[in-house]
C-alpha cells in the first residue's frame, strides 16, 4: 500500500514573523514546490535526481548526498550526488560505522555540524565543505536513507532550514518508498511475464507441431489458452498397426498449475497408448495413476480415440468430457442405410456392468448384434442409421458413451463406443472453452458447433475464429481447443 507525505509541511504556516529570513523566503517556497516535484513520480532515478538538483540550486550548498538503505543488508548506497568529487554512485556505507550518514541510520536522529572540522562523525570530501546536516528518511519508522546537505559556509543551516528540510526529507522518504514498491512490483511482474512466456513457449512445443499422414484421413487440432498457459492439451499419437490415437484433454482450473498437471498427464498417456489394447483401458490404467498423484480438488476431463485407417473404424472412450460431434454429408445419409454407408457399432450394455475390453458390431444385413463379450447389448435402430436414440435428423450425433467419471476423482470403469466412418464424414473433438464462450448472456453452444462442421472448408482455425467473432471482442474467458478428423 502507498504511503502519504506529512500533510503538515506547509511553508507559511512554519515561517516566523523574522526579518531575518525573508530574504530566503523565495528560495524555501521553491523548496515546497520541489517537494511537489518530486512525489509526482513513481520513478526511482528520477526522484533521487530531483531531490539533489531541486535542493542543491534552493539553498546554494556545495554537496547533496542521497543514500539509500540496501534492502536485506545494514549498509547505505549512494543513489544521488552532486558536488561530490570523492565518491560516486554505488558508494557504500556501513550503518552505525562510517560518517554522518551511518551515524544518522543507527540513531534516526538528525545531526547537524555546524562546523565540520569539530565532527567526530564528519568524514572529509569538498575542501570548500564548512557545515553539513544529516536527516534520516523514514516511513512508519522504517529507515529509508539519509540525505545529506554541505556548505560552504559555517553554521550555514538557520534552524528553520534545518526544520524544512525536516520536512521535505518526509516527503523524499514516502516518495523513495513508493518508487521502490512500485519497482519491486514492476520486476516482480516482469519476471513473472517472462515465465510465463516461457512455459507457455514450452507448452506450445509440447502440442503436435505437425498434423500426421494419415491415409484416407486428413487431422488437424488447434489449442488457444485463454492466458500465458492454459490446462488444454490435444495430440496425435502413432500406434503399432498404422493406428493413431487421438486425444483432447482439459485440467480443471487455469493457468501454471493446470499446465504442470497437463504436462504430466500427456506423459503418462503417451507411455500407455502404445501399450493398451483399446481407450477404454487406457483411460482406466490413467485414473488409477492420477488417482494416486494428483493434489486434491484436482481432476482431468478427456476423449481419447483410436483410429483405425485400414478398417476405417473410430474406437474412443469418455472420461467425463464433452461428447465428440459426428457430421456426415446429407447425400450419403438419404442414400445409406448407416452413417457414411458404414456401420455405426455402439458400446450399449443393457446391465450395469461394463467391460473395458469389449468389440461390438452391428451386422450391415440384419442389424444383429455380435459380441466377443458375453453381456447382451441392444442397438437401437432409427430412420435412415444404426444409432441410438440421440440421433439428429440433420446429419449430426453426439458420440456418447456410458461409463467413465473424470480422472483423479475416483475410481472408475469407461466403456467404448466405435463408429466407422465413411466418406465425408467428420468428428469433431473439443473443450468447453468453445461450446461456453459466452457474450451477453448467450453461449456459443452446440447448434452453432454443428452448424460450422456441417461446413466442408472448415478447419480448426475458422471454428475458434468464429467462436472469437461470436464473443464480440470480448476475448476468450476459457481455453479453447479442438481437434477435426475427417475421411475422404
């Protein structure tokens, strides 16, 4: 908090009726101006070169010494000087042991020699030097630094002076304090900029620098964080057989620390997709290790996917995020009795139980079901696809899947659901950064997401461009990121 000069320093209030001192009345309402001066910056360099030039031209004195107190040390820095032959900037003094000025820090008491020569304290620099006076400067009664004042002449500081320069030190002091607050949180704010750029140059590299190869697909993600940093991630991660795993994730809260959790999760993933045999197991051996590292309160929401080229099959597992978005082109949905003129193979068990390894299939004649795992499952057919009931007539569905909470909440089992995707059909994975971009009250929502992939020159960047243009300006409150596959 920013301290407050004396409001008492008044120089008419404090002038006696004395003849005597009339003749320096202009210089000393000089010096209330330049007290004025010199709290009107919150510049360190510039308050201490005022205070030296504003009082060495007001009373004529042949040296002006500005010290400050090291934070963290007991010694002086000389900051400001003028008429100083002896010393320069960055001089030091040890408080209590060199000078007037280490005597004045120790003490906080003003010292006055009105002849120098008779000064235990007094340590010669200007031969011309006759009188000096040493004032502490302080806030709360923390020291702040000594200002010192020479002159040539002896006995040169009448007492009123000497209670005026009281004064202005005051106002010196509270602006030194300010200035230095002011710095320290201008580097403190710095650094943490710098930082932040740094993780956030770090965590960009950690994101797919390219998009793969991928035969009869085309992918592309992009990720903007909302700060410096974000808990967003998405990646594409090859696998044995010509396969790719694809994955969006999103840590709960923002900046640094949802990045640190972000990174660790990836690292993990990325060290068991190669070895799993399918999403659901992935997501399962995850939570179990996040549920055992990660600080409480803490979770990550996640869509993990495999893909499957040669059968052109997409397998993928939900740990509580938002469902993956299918679009496929009206002509093939009025021509086929599937999405894309494939089959659509859903993980729907009709118990409670659930297996993570299961492979379901939907028969193109019939509609049967077959199974590798022995619990019953029951395909809903609708108009015109091999859905369940959450299909939409506008070339559109959901991907949901039954079973899978957060990670790092609790334990928990993810069941699959698997589609296989024809020609010109699309999946969309992305975080609620772009579905709850918010302005005026309304949200992005998922009418709008559909609407812009049901667009065939879509990409990443004109969906989160779109998303910016709906915000108004308003900037993005959340990360936003997602991921497009599309089939050719």
């Amino acid at each position: 908090m920013a301290a407050s000069p004396r409001p008492d320093f008044d120089i008419s209030a404090q002038l006696p009726p004395d003849p005597t001192v009339s003749l320096r009345l202009a210089e000393l309402i000089r010096l209330q101006k330049s007290a004025q001066r010199i709290t009107s910056t919150l510049n360190l360099d510039e308050i201490v070169d005022r205070v030296v030039d504003e009082v060495s031209s007001s009373l004529g004195c042949v040296e002006i010494n500005l010290y400050l107190l090291e934070p963290g040390q007991n010694e002086l820095v000389l900051k400001g000087v003028r008429g100083c032959t002896m010393f320069e900037k960055g001089h030091r003094l040890k408080v209590g042991r060199q000078g007037m000025s280490g005597h004045v820090a120790a003490t906080r008491k003003m010292h006055y020699a009105p002849d120098v020569r008779l000064d235990p304290y007094y340590i010669a620099c200007e031969p011309a030097t006759r009188s000096e006076v040493a004032i502490p400067l302080e806030v709360d009664g923390e020291l702040v630094g000594v200002f010192t004042a020479s002159h040539p002449e002896l006995d040169a500081f009448c007492e009123t002076q000497l209670r005026l320069l009281q004064g202005l030190c005051s106002h010196v002091a509270v602006a030194v304090q300010n200035a230095r607050r002011f710095q320290n949180e201008q580097q403190r704010r710095q650094q943490m900029t710098r930082e932040a750029e740094e993780a956030r140059a770090i965590q960009q590299a950690l994101l797919p620098r390219i998009s793969p190869v991928i035969p009869g697909f085309s992918v592309s993600g992009l990720s903007i964080p909302a700060g410096a940093v974000g808990g967003d991630w998405y990646d594409f991660i090859p696998l044995p057989n010509g396969r790719w795993g694809l994955v969006l994730a999103d840590v709960s809260g923002k900046g640094t620390a949802a990045a640190l959790l972000m990174s660790a999760t990836r690292a993990i993933v990325r060290s068991l997709a190669p070895l799993s045999s399918g999403p659901a197991e992935v997501l399962g051996r995850l939570n179990t290790m996040l549920l055992q590292d990660f600080p409480d309160g803490r979770f990550v929401t996640m869509v993990y996917a495999e893909l499957d080229p040669q059968k052109r099959t997409l397998r993928l597992a939900n740990a509580g995020h938002l469902p993956p978005l299918l679009v496929w082109s009206a002509d093939i949905q009025e021509s086929a009795d599937c999405v894309g003129g494939q089959k659509v193979i859903l993980g729907e068990p009709t118990s409670s139980t659930s297996h993570p390894e299961r492979n379901i299939v939907v028969g193109e004649a019939d509609g049967d079901v077959e199974s590798k795992d022995p619990y019953p499952f029951k395909v809903p057919r609708a108009k015109n696809a091999a859905f369940s009931q959450d299909v939409e007539p506008s070339g559109y569905r959901w991907l949901q899947t039954e079973q899978g909470l957060p990670l790092g909440v609790a334990a928990s089992k993810f069941s699959e659901t698997e589609v296989e995707l024809g020609a010109n059909s699309r999946v969309a994975f992305y975080s609620d950064g772009i579905t709850e971009a918010e302005f005026d009250g309304e949200e992005y929502g998922q009418k709008r997401l559909a609407a812009q992939l049901s667009s065939p020159s879509v990409t990443p960047e004109s969906l989160i461009s779109d998303v910016r243009n709906f915000v108004n300006g308003a900037g993005l409150r959340d990360d936003a990121t997602v991921i497009l596959l599309s089939s050719r």
